[in-house]
C-alpha cells in the first residue's frame, strides 16, 4: 500500500506544484502547502478502499473468499460508499504532514 500511496501522492504534489505555477524563481511558500494537502486527500481517496480492505482482512482473519463475500455484501447493503468509512480521520491523520 505504500508504494501506490507515495507514487499518487507525489506525482500528483509535482503536477499540482506545475499547475499552480510555482517556479523555483519565485518560491511562494503557499502553493507548496496547497499542492501537498491536495496531493494528499487524492492520495487517501484512492488508498482508502484498500486500506480499508487489509484492515478487515488483519482483524478478523478472513480468507480471501470470506472477505469478498463480506464486501460485496456491504456494497450491496450501504452502496460504494462504504469502501471509504474512516476517511475524514484518515485525513485528519495524514493532511497536517503534507
């Protein structure tokens, strides 16, 4: 999960920092922080079902077939939102490091 995690999150802090128009010319200490916080929350957005997923599957020790079940069933039951339950503290933990 790592690795997605920082390949998202820092190639979209780079594109953002571009976007934005930040030169090294002309060092705007603000649009750092916006690029990194937005890089962050598009990261956490795509990781979030993920984690989510390895998080059910560690704590009740489920096999593979057990854990699709349980998923599918939760979609089926609470819609694709679901796959991001404990996204705003997850956030909340990694937005202030970006």
């Amino acid at each position: 999960m790592s690795l997605p995690n920082t390949i998202i999150y820092f190639t979209a802090y780079e594109q953002l920092k571009c976007f934005m128009g930040y030169k090294r010319d002309n060092l705007n200490p603000i649009v750092p922080g916006i690029a990194g916080g937005s890089a962050r929350i598009l990261a956490v957005m795509f990781i979030s079902p993920i984690e989510l997923i390895r998080t059910k599957k560690m704590a009740a020790k489920l096999s593979y077939t057990d854990l699709h079940k349980i998923l599918r069933d939760s979609v089926e039951l609470n819609g694709f939102r679901t796959l991001w339950r404990g996204l705003v503290p997850t956030l909340w933990r990694d937005l202030p490091f970006s």
